[in-house]
C-alpha cells in the first residue's frame, strides 16, 4: 500500500519513510516478525538490546499482565554483539528499513566498546544507548538517574562513536528535563522516552511477588499519559529530535506524541497484543493526514497549542 501523504521524518541525520520505529525488546531482531508483516513499511526496527556477552536475563516468571498493561523482568536477555553481527544482522541488511541498535552495559567501558565493535559495521544506521532499564542489578538505569553519570556515560560514547547515538532514558526520576539537557550536552543526537515505570503485582494467595524479579517494568496503555507529558516537557527543553514511547497503540495514541512536539515514537507493548499494530499506525496516520487535506506530517509535529 503507498502512503498518500508525505510521512517521512529525519532522526539524528537518519532518514525514515515515516515516524513509526519498533521499540527495542519487544521486535526480537526483526525477523521474528518478517511473515506477520512488510517489514520494509516500518520507520526503523530498533533490535532487542545487545550486551558484550551472551545474557540470559532473569529467572522466570518475567511478565505479568496488568490493568490496562503488562509487567515485565526479562532482564535484558540477549544473544550478545558478536552473534548479533554474525547471525541476526545479515537478515536486517536485506532491507530497506533503517536499523538501530540498542546496547547496553554494566559500566561506562562496555558501552564504548560495543559503540567500538558496531562503528564498521555495514547495515546499521544508528545506535540507542539504553541507560534506563529498571531490571536489571547493575548499570544501566544507574547510569540513567544520576545527571552527571549519564553526562559522563554519554560523553565517552559519543567520542568513540561514529554513528548517530540516540539516548534511551528513564521516567524513575524527579526531573526528566535535567537528565535530558545533560545527555544533550554529552553529545547526544536524539533522545527516545519512556522507557518502562518500576512496579510490581502480588499473588494473593501465595503472599509472594509475581515476578521472580519482585520488580519490573510498567508499560503499556496504562503509562501513555506519564510518557506522553514527559515527551512535552523534554521537547520544551532540549533542541535534537525526541521519540516518543509509552502505550502508544493505535494511529490516534501516536498523534498525540506527535502534536506534542515528538519527532518520531517507538510501538513496543502492542506488538504483543497485534504483530500487525505498527503497520495499521502508519495507515492511520496516512488516513488522518489525508482526511484533513495535510499533506506532510511534519505539519503537524509540535503544533500542540496550549
């Protein structure tokens, strides 16, 4: 299906054909989806973060469902850098779609060696350095609650790095603006927001925690307006692109990021519910424009009157 309207966006130098990116850890690496979906339609694939080592994340039970959205404690279960390039990647360099690659580590020298190992690497169009996960025992969310270690982390990327770096941050934190200008002066080309909400669920009737991890991650519809009212303020206070995340389901849900000033948003936990979610977002999208006679969607990033 050809898109009526003109839905193409630039993120950090990247160009994509429209705004809807997969969210990392709930896309796989892509090709998990390639018979449920084009995946040549998509903005970009983020793939699931990567490690320098082999993960296998946390103990199950990893994921509840909630009211209105899930929990989860994976853990950050992944392949590690070298399968990834040498498995996973080849499969992503057959398409059309941009691809970012999110990484992850337990301190400052890991994540610039995997921004080190991916630098030469043909088929990947950027990297998203996850400094928010809440599941995890060390590093990352550290990195992501503390101003200057985020400053710090970000700076020492962005010196080794010679792809775009966009900047995954945390909603656990009392100013999401000082974070996101921190990251920003690091270095930072694009910032991507929320990432999930620490919670956790209680089985009654065996008085213990639902997830072996006691804790996990909130996403889902049930945190779209704690996401959504921290993209706007991040928008008001950082000058690179914004990405939106957070219960964003359907075409309206993404609108909404987008009217606030978002430059692009990222879909995770409706895939899970409907592999086909992003797909019928960027029809909506095409079908909204179209109705109202607007021909780019850029016309209507950042138009939010208040």
């Amino acid at each position: 299906m050809q898109n009526s309207t003109d839905l193409r966006v630039e993120i950090a130098g990247v160009k994509l054909k429209n705004p809807v990116m997969t969210s990392s850890g709930t896309f796989g690496y892509g090709s998990e989806y390639h018979r449920l979906i084009d995946l040549n339609r998509l903005g970009a694939i983020i793939v699931k973060g990567l490690s320098l080592a082999p993960s296998r994340g946390n103990p199950p039970p990893r994921i509840v469902e909630t009211p209105c959205g899930m929990l989860n404690a994976i853990g950050l279960e992944n392949v590690g850098i070298d399968a990834f390039i040498q498995e996973k990647l080849p499969f992503l360099r057959q398409l059309t779609t941009p691809t970012f690659v999110n990484i992850y580590g337990e301190t400052a020298e890991e994540y610039v060696e995997l921004v080190c190992r991916l630098n030469d690497v043909d088929g990947i169009s950027g990297i998203e350095v996850n400094i928010s996960c809440p599941n995890v025992k060390a590093g990352g969310v550290a990195f992501g609650v503390d101003p200057r270690s985020a400053y710090e982390l970000v700076n020492k990327v962005r010196k080794q790095a010679r792809l775009p770096v966009m900047v995954k941050l945390s909603p656990n934190v009392t100013d999401i603006t000082q974070i996101a200008r921190c990251v920003e002066d690091a270095g930072a080309d694009a910032i991507s927001l929320i990432n999930t909400i620490t919670g956790m669920a209680v089985d009654i009737e065996s008085r213990r925690p639902k997830l072996a991890n006691i804790t996990g991650g909130l996403s889902g519809p049930a945190i779209k307006p704690v996401a959504l009212r921290m993209v706007w303020q991040v928008v008001q206070a950082v000058r690179i692109p914004v990405v939106g995340i957070g219960g964003i389901m359907n075409a309206r849900d993404a609108l909404e990021f987008l009217i606030a000033g978002a430059a692009a948003i990222q879909v995770g936990t409706a895939n899970f519910i409907n592999p086909r979610a992003t797909i019928e977002i960027i029809e909506g999208l095409d079908r909204f424009l179209s109705s109202r006679n607007i021909s780019k969607i850029t016309d209507i990033i950042g138009t939010l009157e208040i």
